[in-house]
C-alpha cells in the first residue's frame, strides 16, 4: 500500500495533479529548507534557494528510483544547488577579527582566554559558520552535514554520491585548513583580549 506522499508521487508523475504537487510541497518543504539554511552562502535568502531546489525536483522527478529513499535523493537535490550557488560566491574570504558576528567573537574569547573550556553550543557553531565561509565548496558541505548536521559518513555519501574514501580525505583537509583559519583569526584578535604571558 502507498504512503501518502507516493500516492502523491504518482499522481504528479502520471497525470500531473496540481493538488498532489501542492501537498508535495507542503510536505518537503521543511527538510528542503533545513538542508539549504545549513548551506546557504552567507547573505543568500534560504527561500531563493529553496524555490531553485523545487524547480529541480519537479523537473528531475522523472528520475527519482522509488526504490530509494526519497529524503536522500530531495537532500542530494538540495545540495547540488547549495553547490553551485556556493560556487558562484568564488571569493572565499579570509575574516578579521573586527568582522565576525557577536557570537563567534564570544567563541573566540572563549578560546583565547579558557582554553582548557568549551565555548557555548550556539556560539561554537556560530564561529564554525563562519569560518567554513573560507573553505572550497564540496569541503565545506562536508564539514557542515559531518559537525553542523551530525551525518555519519555513510550517510554523506548518501546524500551526495561520494566514496566514503573521498568524504573522509576532504573531511581531513577541510579541518586542517579550518584548524589554520582559526590560528590566523585569533593572531588577529585585539592585544588585551590575549591572555597575559606567563613570564609577566
């Protein structure tokens, strides 16, 4: 027996019912805009792109396996366009201290003055938003379904139809190079935020 949302499935892809698309919708919706609000460059509207994800999923529905589960072929959909309009902000920039947002400048104190403490959640992932704005595209979908998503790596591989093998090399590289965004930003960070030499 069909679940509701293949009855409506079918009843797009045979007959193009109006009704069953709306209620596809309604139903998608809610993963298809988590999925981008993680993904999104910073300054892009989540709804721009979760129309653009829509577009691509009636167009593509086609293609759909039903023997697959639909959530990992709507998040692979979801990241393809994430990518691209990632790569279309090609500048990756190298932040300052005077530009991060409040909470990612707490996390950083935090770093700088307790480091033996961990920051606060909201404000770890915060600094982590941040600095993924200075990673390569595919690297930074890794980091965020790897720590902001808390995907396993099989379930990456699910959801973008990589190896394992490539999700874990760019996994290592991607934290690496966000290990030497986060020495370079807090070099950057105000004098008196530093805490005071041993030796003084």
């Amino acid at each position: 027996m069909q679940s509701p949302l293949q009855h409506d499935l079918t009843a797009w892809t045979d007959s193009r019912d109006e009704s069953a698309a709306r209620r596809l919708v309604d139903a998608l919706h809610p993963q298809i805009y988590r999925i981008v609000a993680n993904h999104l460059p910073r300054g892009t509207a989540p709804e721009d792109l979760v129309q653009e994800v829509f577009m691509q999923f009636f167009k593509n529905l086609h293609r759909y396996e039903p023997s697959r589960p639909l959530e990992n072929w709507v998040s692979r959909l979801c990241i393809n366009v994430c990518l691209n309009a990632l790569r279309a902000k090609s500048r990756r920039p190298e932040y300052r201290w005077s530009d991060l947002p409040d909470d990612a400048r707490h996390a950083a104190e935090s770093l700088l003055q307790h480091p033996a403490d961990d920051p606060s959640p909201r404000e770890s992932r915060e600094l982590l938003r941040t600095l993924l704005e200075s990673l390569a595209p595919k690297d930074r979908v890794v980091i965020t379904l790897l720590h902001l998503e808390e995907r396993s790596i099989a379930e990456i591989a699910e959801r973008t139809g990589w190896s394992q093998t490539v999700i874990k090399v760019r996994a290592f590289r991607a934290r690496r190079r966000l290990r030497a965004a986060l020495e370079q930003l807090l070099k950057d960070a105000p004098r008196e935020i530093h805490p005071p030499s041993p030796n003084r």
